[in-house]
C-alpha cells in the first residue's frame, strides 16, 4: 500500500513544483531593455556617431539577459523564463553588432574622396590654446582654404524657404545650445554655408552632410555672433 501510494504521489509533488516556478525578473528586464535599444538604434541610424553609442547600449540588456538564462539553467526549479530570455539575447546581439558595424561602415565611406573630416567639435580650441589667444585650433587653420567635410545642422530660423536654399547656418546640434538665443552660440558651434552654382538643398530636421572650400576668418569674433569665422563654399550635400 505504500509503494502505491508513493507513486500516486511522486506526479502531483513535481506538478506543485512545476507550478511554483518564478518568472525570472531579469529575463523581463533584459527583453523590456533589448526592445527599447533596438528600436533607439534604428532611430539613431541616420547620425553614426550616436548610432554607435546607442548601439553598445544593447550591451546592457545582452549581459542582463545572459545572466537571466544562467542562473534558470542553474535552478530550474525555481526559475522559468528562458524563452523570454532567449529573445532578449537575440535582439541585444544583433542591433549590438549590426549597429556597431553599420555605423562603422557609413563612418569610413562618407568622406567623398578629396575631402578632409572635421567638427565642431575639433574647431573648438582646448583650454591651453584659449589661454594663448590661439581661439581657431592650427589642424583647423591649416585647413583654410581647402577642401573639407563636416555634418551638422541647418539651424531654423537661418532660412526663410523651406526648399532650394542656397544660404544657411549650419551648426553644431539640433538642442538648445544651437536652436536657442543666437547671441548664445560660440563662434566653433556655427558656419555659414554658401552652396556654389545651382546647388541647393531643400530643409529637414535632421543631420546634413557638407563638403567644400572652408574659409576661416578670426577677426570677425570682434563682431559677434552673427558673423561667423567659419564658412564653408558648399560643392557637396548629403
């Protein structure tokens, strides 16, 4: 009679078991994170630089979901969750390496050949040169003249057509430090694009690719921000 009544048993005991069994909360947290980077890194394509840094952000829910099906795979009776898990991963790996490698790839072909790449960001003198009165950096100033490539911005309300705009301001970022009080933009934070011949483009919201002849003209900082020491005599847009 006992050996019967052990085997009857022996079932509902791993049922109860079965039933028990915790939702891991990493595997909910690694795919919540996974489906919120991926689809920041298909937002972000169109900038490479920020691409990439949001695509290594996919790196986060990858480790999370990992550390989800190990400590499942080591207690099974505890925990479930591994399919839950098992997407995560494979999302946080595929925008992880696929935005990694596409935002390289659009970074090492978007130079048109004969141009040289520069920013805003290298145009902005470091703290030494500034306290040596060196206000445009002598990699930036070597480049007067010739041709270049930089990306920003068209700041709005340096236009007043929405299509076949010849002239413009290109800047820095789209935030309030370049969409703001004009009087507030630093002098390395702006340009002024002059498309050459019948070139012209049409505005958008996001990020423009330049290249022409830079010009570089220091002693217009005596005159504020509304005239700018950079200038770019546009041949390409993108």
């Amino acid at each position: 009679m006992s050996t019967a009544t052990f085997e009857l048993d022996a079932p509902s005991v791993a049922e109860e078991t079965l039933q028990y069994r915790a939702l891991h909360t990493g595997s909910i947290i690694g795919l919540t994170l996974a489906v919120f980077t991926s689809g920041a890194t298909m937002m972000a394509s169109g900038n490479v630089p920020e691409v990439i840094y949001v695509a290594f952000l996919n790196g986060v829910s990858l480790s999370i979901c990992m550390w989800s099906l190990a400590r499942i795979r080591r207690e099974p009776d505890l925990y479930t969750g591994r399919p839950i898990a098992m997407i995560g991963l494979i999302l946080s790996f595929v925008f992880l390496t696929g935005g990694v490698g596409y935002g390289g790839y659009v970074y090492s072909t978007e130079v048109p050949e004969g141009y040289t790449r520069i920013s805003f960001n290298g145009m902005k003198p470091d703290e030494l040169q500034e306290r040596s009165g060196v206000m445009v950096p002598p990699e930036i100033a070597a480049l007067d003249g010739k041709k270049v490539f930089i990306k920003g911005y068209i700041r709005p309300d340096s236009v007043s057509l929405s299509r076949g705009i010849k002239q413009f301001l290109l800047v820095r970022d789209n935030n309030q430090c370049c969409f703001g009080d004009l009087s507030a933009i630093k002098y390395h934070d702006q340009m002024q694009v002059d498309m050459v011949g019948s070139r012209t483009v049409d505005y958008a919201q996001g990020i423009f690719r330049m290249g022409g002849i830079l010009k570089i003209e220091p002693q217009n900082m005596a005159f504020g921000s509304r005239s700018t020491v950079f200038s770019l005599k546009a041949d390409y847009a993108n």
